[in-house]
C-alpha cells in the first residue's frame, strides 16, 4: 500500500520532466524546412475525487472543473551530412481555461510558451546520439514576469541501432522545474517491421503503437503524459512563491488521416486515466485535488514535416 502511494506521489513529476523534454520524436525525419501545426482538447467536466473544505470551514462534495487547452507549434528542420546530422528549431505555446462547477477558484487561465533546439547525429549505423535543450516559461501572467518564470530542462540519449527496424536508446534528462535541479533516466524503443506496424516508447512518459491500412490512413493505440509546472500571481494566491503542477495522463485509440503530403489530422480519444493539480508555496506543498476518471477528445492538425 505504502508502494502505491509512493508511486502515486511520483508519476506525475516524472511524467512533468519527461513530457517537458521529450515532446520531440526521438528519430526525426529528414527532410528539410518548416512545419506547423495546432491542438486543441476537448475535455468535459471532472468531478473532484474528494470534498473539498473551505476557509470557513464549510465543504464542498460535488465540485467540478472543465479545461479548454489549445497549443501550436512551429517547427523548422535542417538536414546536413546528406542526412546524418538533423538540427530542429521548436517553438510551442500552449494555453489552458478553466471553467469551474459549484465552487469558484481563482485560478482561471494559464499560458506556457518554450523554445526547443534538438540534435540528432548518426555516428554510424549502429550508433547514433540525440540531445535537445529546452528554455520555458509557464505562468498566468497575472504578475510581473521575473525569472522565476522560466526553466531549463535538457536530455541526451545515445541510441543503438540494431537495425533499420529496430533501435533502442538509454540517455539522462535533467529540468530545474523543482527547484535546484532534478535528473532522470530515460528509456527510448522505436520498432516497425518495414510494412505497415510502428511501436514507440519513451519510457515512463509516453507509448504508441500505430497500423498503417492504406497510405492515407493510420490506426494507433496511444498513453501519454502531459503537464507543466507554473507559476502565479503572490497577490491573488496569497502566498510568497505560488506554483501549480499540472499533470494529465490519458490512454485511448487514434486516427492519423493523410490527407496530401503536407496535411495530417489526427484524432485521438479515450480516457483520461490521471487528473492532477497540486498547488505550491515555493517547494512546499499547499494543496492537491485529483480529478475522477473521464473521457477526453483530442484534434490536431499538422502542415509540413
């Protein structure tokens, strides 16, 4: 029980780091010039897991939150080496609402914005290294942004290809999100049988398995982490250093629909297993609310790359 509960206590800063550094695919693909693409999520109203207890001493058992979270990217590539060296230039910006149900709080938006520099280079067929470095800000910007509100998370995997279908990679990342500094290890998979199956894994932040039916259509089955950390408005939480980590993580089919060479949509649903909001004063921990199991209806559309 006590296993659980510590590994509870653990997923969702794992999940946080990872997902923070490793939003780029491990292997890149080599073609040269920019790509764009947006997401929005469709997610209903989560009842809180537990009665929430007022200031005045009042409780709450039937409150509830719904997010509206919308992100885009713009992304340049450039290939050198006749293909060996590939150099990703990443820029994200994400915004979340939220809308509350019989109760109020007053956090109601929040913005994150970062920049990716990405390496990959192939020493030779069975060797090959990928790092990235990745300066953040996540805030509501409420308050006058300061350096508190920026972070720098940076990872390196060295990958061993075993073939031209199979390659695994063992690296490190290491964030600043918690304070002075936190490291982890990272296991990476990339597997197809050269037709039409894929499997992904960058273990324990995210797994994907994809079946290709015809050229302009893709069947996936995808778990993934998301979330950030952030920071708030020392007025309106009333605390000297607030910070909020927000961590999701959802299970569910996709559809990826080709539609030219330079358009895909996808389409991903299912359930969002893990809901969590855990609130901070400096490296203390104020408050956390888990939200109940749901649904979830993610669309993206992407244009290049």
């Amino acid at each position: 029980m006590r296993q659980m509960s510590l590994l509870k206590r653990l997923l969702p800063p794992i999940i946080l780091v990872l997902t923070s550094i490793l939003a780029s695919p491990l292997t890149c693909q080599a073609q040269t010039g920019p790509s764009a693409s947006i997401t929005y999520d469709f997610l209903p109203h989560q009842d809180i897991d537990e009665p929430i207890r007022l200031e005045d001493g009042s409780i709450i058992d039937n409150a509830g939150v719904r997010l509206a979270r919308f992100r885009a990217t713009l992304t340049y590539t450039i290939v050198f080496s006749e293909g060996r060296t590939v150099l990703v230039n990443d820029l994200s910006y994400q915004l979340i609402d939220f809308e509350y149900r019989n109760w109020d709080y007053p956090l109601k938006r929040l913005h994150a914005a970062s920049y990716t520099l990405m390496l990959q280079h192939r020493f030779s067929r069975k060797w090959s290294v990928w790092a990235l470095g990745t300066p953040s800000m996540a805030t509501d910007l409420k308050a006058e942004v300061s350096e508190n509100d920026f972070n720098f998370q940076a990872a390196t995997v060295i990958i061993r290809h075993f073939s031209e279908r199979f390659s695994i990679g063992v690296g490190a990342v290491f964030a600043t999100r918690f304070g002075s500094g936190k490291a982890l290890p990272i296991l990476a998979v990339d597997w197809n049988n050269g037709k039409n199956l894929m499997a992904k894994a960058i273990l324990p932040a995210s797994v994907e398995f994809w079946y290709r039916t015809c050229p302009r259509l893709d069947l996936g089955l995808l778990v993934s982490g998301d979330g950030n950390n952030f920071r708030g408005d020392p007025a309106i939480y009333r605390v000297i250093e607030p910070g909020l980590r927000y961590t999701m993580l959802t299970v569910g089919p996709a559809l990826r629909i080709n539609l030219s060479g330079d358009m895909r949509i996808n389409v991903e649903g299912g359930l969002i297993g893990l809901h969590r909001f855990e609130f901070f004063d400096g490296d203390r921990e104020t408050a956390s609310y888990d939200l109940k199991p749901s649904q979830y209806l993610r669309v993206s559309a992407q244009y290049g790359g």
